[in-house]
C-alpha cells in the first residue's frame, strides 16, 4: 500500500508514515483499521485503512 497523507502514530500499536511510504505485509484487521510493516522494514502497526492505497 502506498501512503497519500502523512500519518503519526497516536497509540504505542500504530506506525507512522510519510505521503509515498510503501507499507508492506497489509493485514486488514478491520474496516477502518489496517495492520502493516512500516517502510523501515522493521516496526509493525495499525494505520487507518483510508490513509492508503492499495
């Protein structure tokens, strides 16, 4: 998934990312919240679902 706006984590579970991050290994843990691998290739978070494209 590709990111269109920056997003900083609010909660110790989320990840942050700027606009043209790839976020990897998507998991869609629910409608609105999706569970992925940050572009550092190392931190593992939630993002809203609608700060990306797939």
């Amino acid at each position: 998934a590709v990111a269109l706006y920056d997003y900083s984590a609010e909660e110790d579970n989320e990840i942050s990312f700027a606009e043209g991050d790839t976020i990897t290994q998507i998991e869609f843990v629910s409608e609105d919240w999706w569970q992925g691998l940050a572009s550092n290739g190392k931190t593992m978070g939630l993002f809203p679902a609608n700060y990306v494209e797939l």
